[in-house]
C-alpha cells in the first residue's frame, strides 16, 4: 500500500512572503471500543460430517467448501444472514444441489452443497458467521471530517490470514473488566463488555493499517495535537493512551527503541518497550485490545500502538500516525465527496 498524502496536508499558507506547511492536528484517542463488523456473506468457519443413508457427507471434502470462504449467493440469491441462507433451502427440493457462490482470497467459484434431511431437521455441514467481535483501542479522531482511525492494523477473519473485508461496520462504547498479562509466548488480553447501545460510529474501511469510518461524538475532555512527520519520529521516552480498568483513559510510559525509516504505510514502524511500572503491574506488557492506543511524543501524537512482540512481550510495535491520517483522509474521499 503506497503512502498517500492528503490534500490538506500540502496545503501551504504564505505569510509575508514565507511559505509554510500547515500543521495536521488530531484529538489523540485511547478510548476502548467493541467492533461489529459484517463481511458482506456468511464466513464458513468450519464444516462437521453429516451421516445418513448410510453414508457421510462434509462440504469440506465432498464439494470443495472451505474454512475460511465467504457464501455471497445460494440459488443466485443474496446472502447476507443466516436467515437469508436457511430461506434459499427451507423449500428447496433436497434431491438437488444447493447452487453457492463463494469468494476465496479475492476470487469467486460457483460450489454445489447439500442440503440433507435428517430427522426432519435440514443439515448443511457448514459452521457459519454473518458477523465478528473483537474489542479494540480508538487511535484518534479527526474534528474536520468526523473521521476515526481505530486498531492499527486489519481485522482478520480470524480462520486464515485473509483480510476481511468489511460491508458493514459499527464501533460502541465498551467497559474493560480485567485483564489476562501477558507472558513470553503468550500474548494476554483485555477482557470488555461492549454497550451495542451506546453507538460510537461506522466501519466503513478495514485495512493494514486500521478501520476507519465517522465517529458521531467526540469524547468529552478532549484536546487536539499535532501529528509528527515520520521523520520527527525518534528513539526515547514516549507514552501511550489507553483503557486498563473501566472507561478510564490513563497515560503509560513507554521507550521508543527503534523506528525504521518507510516510504509505503505498514503497521510495524516504530519499535518501543514498556517501561511503566503501573502497567507492567497490570499487564505486563502489550495486550490484545490494546491495538489502536495512540503514542505520543513530544506532545504529538507520532504513531498507535498494532502488534505485541510475542517473545518479549514488554515490547510492541507501532503504526506511524501519518499514515493512519492520510489513509482516514483517502477513505473520507472514497464515501464523502
């Protein structure tokens, strides 16, 4: 993904003959949210055996259905939820195939799957999803667009390293309960209650380096800073945003150890360790949930926090927030003008 500059980020202002570059500004976020996403289909996330006649059927082995592929049609019908699948069959003469269209890593097939009548109930041999949850951390907000960038990195469908990609989206309000630390090659986690009504926002991008989508209201409290060029970017003392009990924002010491130098965006630039002993205490390090915590430094937001380092897990890795603002920018464009 090649780095995209924003039209506003190059404007110039001359004052008295000086030409300056005008300062990019964000309110930082850290703010523990819940993500519902809808990819559009139904996500197979498994298939069983099916035994009757005398015989056994699996999707999987018999009609080329795989983990991981997305049902977008039965019947040339639409599908969208569960509802719409078992619709496409209910009355469906069970001596035929059930006609699938499936997206397999960007690519669609045409698949035939059995429906099977077995003690009057209809049997697919497909476990299937028509949306994931997931927790995660808001990086910032942007007051001029009403755009957000959350995560730092993409949302996987969670049963391959395919991107999911995204139809439908929404954020809500979440509340942290505990925390499970983390332990070398054992990443822990926050473990949150998401409000699904109290509403933060839509989905409208999943990508490698964060969703995005239009926040309805900015948290209370908040104050805007400027967004660091990658090269203002340097090692030593920062801090990070993020949710550890509640709702409660709190600021946590960390060290930038390293930061490479990238023309194209990609979710590990900046290297860092926790040095805070209050969080350290709590998770011991980097945690699932907290992706997405914006990093400051100098009192600029330079990057959001995107991976653990599973090995040593008093470190993490780092998305620089230029390129989680131009992406916000790309995707307000995309949707808004």
């Amino acid at each position: 993904m090649k780095l995209l500059f924003s039209f506003a980020s190059l404007i110039a202002i001359t004052i008295s003959g000086a030409t300056q570059v005008r300062k990019i500004q964000v309110v930082p976020g850290g703010e523990n949210i819940g993500i519902e996403v809808k990819p559009g289909g139904l996500l197979i996330s498994g298939t069983y055996d099916i035994d009757y006649d005398t015989k056994t059927y699996n999707p999987s082995r018999d009609s080329d259905i795989q983990k991981g592929d997305l049902i977008v049609k039965a019947n040339d019908e639409s599908i969208k939820t569960i509802n719409d699948f078992i619709t496409t069959f209910k009355n469906n003469d069970i001596t035929n195939d059930v006609k699938l269209k499936i997206k397999r890593h960007s690519k669609f097939y045409e698949r035939h799957l059995k429906v099977i009548k077995v003690n009057d109930r209809y049997k697919t041999g497909l476990f299937v999803k028509e949306r994931l949850l997931g927790i995660g951390t808001v990086s910032f907000y942007d007051e001029k667009t009403k755009m957000y960038g959350a995560l730092g990195h993409e949302i996987g469908n969670g049963i391959d390293s395919s991107e999911l990609e995204v139809d439908a989206g929404s954020i809500y309000d979440s509340t942290v309960t505990s925390i499970n630390p983390s332990m070398n090659s054992k990443p822990g986690e926050k473990v949150a209650d998401i409000d699904f009504n109290d509403y933060f926002g839509n989905v409208l991008k999943n990508t490698q380096i964060g969703i995005y989508g239009k926040y309805d209201v900015l948290p209370s409290n908040s104050s805007s800073l400027d967004v660091a060029e990658i090269s203002e970017v340097h090692k030593g003392k920062a801090e990070i945003r993020t949710v550890t009990k509640g709702k409660e924002v709190s600021v946590y010491q960390i060290e930038i150890t390293e930061v490479k130098k990238q023309e194209e965006s990609a979710p590990k630039g900046i290297t860092f360790k926790v040095t805070d002993e209050r969080l350290l205490s709590i998770s011991n390090g980097i945690v699932a949930g907290m992706s997405g915590s914006p990093i400051i430094q100098d009192n600029k937001v330079v990057g959001a926090v995107t991976h653990v380092l599973v090995d040593k897990v008093h470190y993490g890795y780092g998305v620089y927030m230029r390129f989680m603002f131009d992406m916000a920018q790309t995707v307000y464009k995309e949707y808004y003008e």
